[in-house]
C-alpha cells in the first residue's frame, strides 16, 4: 500500500513539473528539477518493487536528467557571482 501511494505521490510531482514548465516557460525551472527528482526517484521505487524494469528504466533517465539540470542550475548560480 505504501509502495502505491509513493508511486501515485512521485507520478503527481511529475505531472505538476511538466505543467509548471509549459506554463510559466521555465520561470520555476530550479523547482521544477527537483520536482522531477523526487518523482522520478519515489516513481522508480515503485517499479522496481513492482519489477515494471522498462518504467524503471525511463525513471532512472528520468533522475539522471533532473540531477543534470540541477547541476546545471548550481553551476549557472556559481558563475554569475
């Protein structure tokens, strides 16, 4: 039961990435990273427990983007100061 909300919780952070993203034209791109990591990450939990490997596998790209885009950000923030 856990495992499904964590999925259902990760899938819903995702959505609201996306919709954040189209709507506001990356205004909130820093929050939207995260977003997607964690949703990604609780996600991809869920499929492996589920052994759903080709979800998984989406999901593990899926946290390799954001954390990208994360490092991104902090590499940005960095070279502005």
């Amino acid at each position: 039961m856990v495992v499904d909300i964590l999925g259902w919780i990760g899938s819903f952070l995702i959505i609201v990435a996306y919709a954040v993203t189209v709507k506001t034209k990356s205004r909130y791109l820093k929050l939207c990273n995260y977003l997607n990591l964690i949703g990604a990450i609780l996600v991809g939990y869920n499929c492996y427990v589920y052994q759903a490997f080709p979800s998984l596998l989406i999901n593990i790209f899926w946290v390799a983007i954001a954390t990208f885009g994360i490092v991104e950000s902090f590499k940005e923030k960095n070279s502005k100061k």
